[in-house]
C-alpha cells in the first residue's frame, strides 16, 4: 500500500511550483545574453530541489523556478534585467543581473 501511494503522490509532488514570485519581480525581464547600453549590477547563484528522493523534478520546472529566484534577488542589487551565465546544473545557476533603465 505504502508503494502503491509513494507511485501515485511523487509524480504529483514533482510537478508542483515551490517558488512563487516576490513583488517587483514580474517587472524584471529575462534576456539570453548581456544587454547593450545597461550597467552591471551584480551576480547571482540561486538553487532549488533538482530531485525528490531519487526521483528527478520536471527539468522545465526546475529551470522555471531558477528563473522565478533569480528575478526575485534582481530588484534588491537594483537591477531591471537579468540574464543565465550558464545552464542549470543539479539545481543550480548562475545569472547576472543588470539596470538599464526601460
């Protein structure tokens, strides 16, 4: 029984958004690469759960709520815009955040 309802819960739990959006966040916006004409205001790292137990979370998801962290921490270095320095990794990701004043 204990299997029956771990099978039909995780798959549930993986899917679930674990990371909601701060205010001020939905005005940051998210380019691929450095934007021209803007100044750097920083860098940062942000991280979430990748896997629950031995069972790896919905990539897209993972890489949706890196996004949602890193858009929040954008508005506290004073910045408007953010772009990845790299792809996720193990839950992980680094982003640079920049103002350029749109």
């Amino acid at each position: 029984m204990r299997l029956f309802l771990t099978a039909i819960l995780l798959p549930l739990l993986s899917a679930c958004t674990w990371v909601h959006m701060a205010p001020g966040a939905s005005s940051v916006r998210v380019v691929s690469g450095p934007p021209a004409g803007c100044e750097k205001r920083g860098e940062v790292e942000v991280a979430v759960k990748h896997g629950v137990a031995f069972i790896e979370r919905n990539p897209l998801r993972v890489r949706e709520e890196l996004e949602t962290l890193a858009r929040n921490e954008a508005p506290g270095l004073g910045a408007d815009t953010i772009h990845p320095l790299s792809e996720p990794v193990r839950g992980s990701q680094s982003w640079v955040a920049w103002r350029c004043g749109r």
